[in-house]
C-alpha cells in the first residue's frame, strides 16, 4: 500500500525518485573509488619505492593517485548530499591510503590531462 501513496503524491513519488538516484550514485562512485585505489595498490605492489623509479613510472603513480584521490572527493561528496557527513569509518572501510587522503579535492597538476577545465 505504500507504493500506492506516493503514486497519489506527486510531490512524494518526485522526492522518491530524488532519493532512488542518489543512493545509485553513491553505489557507482563508490565502486569506482574501490576500482581507483585498486589500480593503485597492484601498481605499487609491482613497482619498486618511487625514489630510484624512472620518471614514466613517477607519472604513472602520479597519475594513479590523482585519478584515486578525485573519486574518494566526488564520493565524499556524493555521501554528504546523501546526508552522511563522518568520512571516518568509510576511509577506513575503503582503506583509503594516506597520500590519496592527503590529495582529496587537490586540482590535477596542469602537465596532466584534466577532464575538466579549471575556471579562471
């Protein structure tokens, strides 16, 4: 019978739809953090400390931790819209590493290919 108020509710079945969107968003940003941070772990499990790599290796992990630390800002952001303001457990949860942490928000390096212009 609950479906059958908001089908009643204009207003109700809109806010539904709202919420219904915006926890699919959290789950897709959330599995894309997952897939950033993984992608970084397997490279520095296979490469040796950045201090005596080559520099493609030094822009690939830099590239890496970019992409890592913009998904854990759009998810954070995204579970603040949801109304869930403690980032705490989740960076825990996600085992979000302490450079991606530390990045978080930062602009991507104008040597990089940004998705996005930044404003003037």
């Amino acid at each position: 019978m609950r479906h059958r108020n908001l089908f009643d509710n204009p207003a109700q079945l809109l806010d539904h739809e709202f919420e219904q969107e915006k926890a699919s968003a959290l789950g897709r940003l959330g599995r894309a953090l997952e897939q950033a941070i993984g992608a970084l772990a397997a490279f520095d499990a296979e490469h040796a400390p950045l201090a005596n790599a080559a520099a493609p290796e030094r822009q690939a992990r830099t590239k890496l931790l970019a992409d890592a630390s913009m998904a854990l800002w759009h998810f954070v952001v995204q579970r603040e819209a949801c109304g869930l303001r403690d980032a705490r457990q989740m960076m825990r949860d996600y085992r979000v590493p302490p450079d991606v942490m530390a990045r978080m928000g930062a602009w991507p390096s104008p040597t990089m290919e940004p998705k996005m212009r930044r404003p003037r």
